[in-house]
C-alpha cells in the first residue's frame, strides 16, 4: 500500500495488542490471535464508517446535501456489508 498513514495503523495494531494482552491474556495463542485480527478489522471498519460522517457534516455545511446524503449512504453500506450494529 503506498501513501498509507503508518502512525494510524500502528496505533490501532497497538490497540488490539492492549486489549488482547489485557482482557484475553489466559486464551489460546490461536485465539489471541484470532481476537486481534478481529478487533483491528472492527477499528478499520468502524473509522471508516466515521469518516463517512465527517465528510457528511462538512458537505452539509457548505450546502451540498446530494454529496453529503452519498456519505450517509456510504456508512449505511459498509455498516450492513461488515454486519455492524449500532
């Protein structure tokens, strides 16, 4: 991947770690891994879907509700294709 913000990825890496260490520190080295794997895919998922309303509120803002609808929509998608419940 080029261009990608390697302090961001880093820091949710760091995040699965913490919670994994902390809160499934006495399973399976499989299941640690298995647990982390899945929670680095939910902070990806769930930073997307909010950067889908950033970009909503800042097209709200200037006047441009198709765009800021295509945003919303956007969220809507990506939510039910990853199975999200708010």
């Amino acid at each position: 991947m080029k261009n990608m913000n390697e302090q961001r990825i880093t820091d949710h890496a760091e995040h699965c770690d913490f919670y994994v260490g902390n809160e499934h520190y006495d399973k399976s080295y499989e299941e640690q891994q298995r647990l982390w794997t899945l929670k680095f895919a939910e902070l990806i998922i769930e930073e997307c879907m909010r950067m889908c309303d950033v970009a909503a509120v800042g097209y709200e803002t200037h006047g441009h509700m198709k765009e800021a609808n295509g945003c919303t929509s956007a969220k809507e998608y990506i939510a039910e294709h990853f199975g999200v419940k708010e």
